[in-house]
C-alpha cells in the first residue's frame, strides 16, 4: 500500500519510510510534549507489565506476508518475539495477485484516482515519446482508471480476508505487514524499542476505546487533525495521544475493531481503490471512525508519524504502484485499457 501521486504536503521526518521522499521541515520544540509526559507518566505501566494491562491482554496480531517470502517474515517475527514478546502473533498468508484467483466482487480490476487527486499531487504522464497521455487536471477530473498491479490487488485482498476474520470476532486486532519496524529513530530523537512501542500502545487504545474507534493507524502519513486539509477541527485542547484521521496512506500497522471491519466489508463491494486510498477515503467521509497514534514529539508540523516505520520500503517492495506512487514506479504501464469503440 503506497501513497498514490505524490503528496501535496512536504513536511516530514526523513526516516520514514512512508511512501514519502520529501524534504526535512524545520522541527519546532514539540507543542504537546509536556502533555504527552504528564499522560504517559500518569498512565502508562511499565512495558514488562504489560501482558496484564486489561487493554492488551489477549490483544492478537495478523502478521500478513506472502508464503514466497520466508525472509521477510521470519525478521519480523524474530523482531516481535525479542520487542514485545507478550504480543500473540498468527501468520497470515498474503493473496498472491500474480498466482491466486481474486473475486472481483471482493477486489475490483481497475480504480479511479479522482478520489485520491484531493490529497496526492498528480503530474502530466507521458508515453516514451513524450506525447501527453493524460495531464495533470485529468487526474483529477474525471479520474484517470488504472488497472491494480498484481501485488497490489493481492495486497487489497488480504486485507480484506483479514477484515472479515476480525468482523467474526468480538475484540480488536492489530494487523502488521511483514515490512513493519518498530526500532528507529524517533521524532524526538530518542531511539524506539518494544517499550516505548508497547507504552505508547496502551496510551492510545484507551484513548481509541474512549472514543469508539473503528480504527488506530499505529504508522500513518497524510492528514489527520492538526494537519487537516477537508474536515473541520473542534475546539479545544488537542489529544495528546491521538488525533482523528482525515486521510491517512498506509496500512503496514494498525488496529481494526469488529464494528469497523464490518463497515468496511459492507462498502468493499468491491474494493475499488488500492487499499489504503480506500480507507482512508471511508474516513475522510465520515463512514469510517478512524484516529491515528501520536508518537512522542509528532507534531502538528510533520507529515508522518506513529509508533512504526517501515524497513527498506523503496528497495525491497512486492507492490508496483499502478499510478507511479512516490517511488518511481512506471505510471503509464498499469493505465487501463480503452474498450474499443464499435465502428459507425
């Protein structure tokens, strides 16, 4: 899952690896820090307590990967059983798009950028000789139909099996991609570890529960609250812990509700953008009750954040963009198809 276009907004941390290439904003003296402090001191039990926290007792994880990628796999779950060994983890076979059959009542075949055009920055595509296949006003109306690559099809598919295993259920899972990391520099310049992942975790769930989330991005980039772009801020005092998601790319972490998978599933008939655009679209709507989780020192000035990155993101993804996405995929090769016109 990948930003489509490139996004309009430029302030980031470079290490992410979140879809985005974009230059260092200069960082301010976090806002919110002294708030972020008193609330993680006031409420956070130490990380090796935490398989008794009543949030995070028998909290479960779908680790998706596909079975052709052992590697992969295994260092995440080497990473998770060393990090946060009180987390359950389940492997989850990924749909290979290149070898599984897909229903297309589940997963369309082609999708529309009009949608995502609000929040990636779209430029003119040019065929090899450099003549104007669509330009950049074309992207946005009326939407430019791209065939989903294979992987990612398949990505957009196991995501939804996975929605419908967390709909039978009663409790919260958290769904990771194999490529999640949850050691890196932080915003603040502190290293993360298993501990400062599992505190902040905590923090945000009961935050999340609070609220009625059907979904808590662990690791986002996009708009959300502080950076919103379409929806209206309240206000009042920001969360320190969590902010409401406008539209948010990326689905390498988060936690997903059985309300919010049900939701999903009934829009996803089928799901007719890449998986992340589809989500976050569900969001920026109001159909879909989506927050993400503020690491220490994410402030309103960064592009993205969380309690995870991303592991060697732009070398080592099984996912072509169909649009190009941010890391220089060919834009022109997943273009759909025109259906010949009968001749008069």
């Amino acid at each position: 899952s990948s930003i489509r276009g490139r996004p309009a907004s430029r302030a980031a941390r470079p290490r992410r690896a979140f879809r985005c290439r974009h230059t260092m904003a200069p960082m301010k003296k976090p806002a919110a820090a002294t708030a972020v402090d008193r609330e993680r001191s006031r409420s956070t039990p130490p990380a090796a307590k935490a398989g008794e926290s009543p949030l995070l007792k028998g909290l479960t994880a779908l680790l998706l990967g596909l079975e052709r990628r052992p590697d992969r796999r295994k260092r995440c779950e080497d990473m998770l059983a060393k990090d946060v060994p009180w987390l359950k983890v389940e492997f989850f076979r990924a749909s290979d798009g290149k070898v599984d059959t897909i229903p297309e009542d589940e997963v369309a075949r082609t999708w529309n950028t009009k949608n995502n055009s609000h929040y990636g920055s779209y430029e003119d595509v040019k065929d090899k000789d450099g003549n104007i296949i669509h330009t950049a006003a074309e992207f946005a109306d009326p939407g430019v139909d791209y065939e989903f690559s294979p992987g990612e099809r398949g990505c957009a598919h196991s995501h939804y099996r996975m929605w419908k295993k967390v709909a039978e259920g009663t409790e919260p899972v958290m769904i990771l991609e194999d490529d999640v990391q949850i050691i890196f520099e932080r915003t603040n310049g502190k290293m993360a570890n298993g501990d400062s992942f599992t505190n902040r975790l905590e923090l945000g769930m009961n935050e999340a529960v609070k609220k009625g989330a059907d979904v808590l991005y662990l690791g986002w980039s996009g708009h959300r609250e502080g950076n919103f772009k379409h929806l209206k801020a309240a206000r009042g005092r920001k969360n320190p812990v969590i902010r409401k998601a406008e539209y948010v790319w990326t689905t390498v972490a988060y936690i997903l509700w059985p309300q919010g998978a049900k939701k999903l599933l009934e829009k996803a008939k089928p799901m007719d953008q890449p998986v992340d655009n589809f989500m976050a679209w569900e969001a920026r709507e109001g159909r879909l009750t989506s927050f993400v989780l503020l690491d220490e020192g994410d402030t309103d000035d960064i592009w993205a954040g969380g309690i995870v990155t991303q592991v060697d993101f732009n070398g080592d993804s099984d996912i072509k963009k169909s649009d190009g996405g941010d890391q220089g995929d060919d834009p022109t090769e997943y273009l759909a198809k025109k259906a010949a016109q009968p001749e008069s």
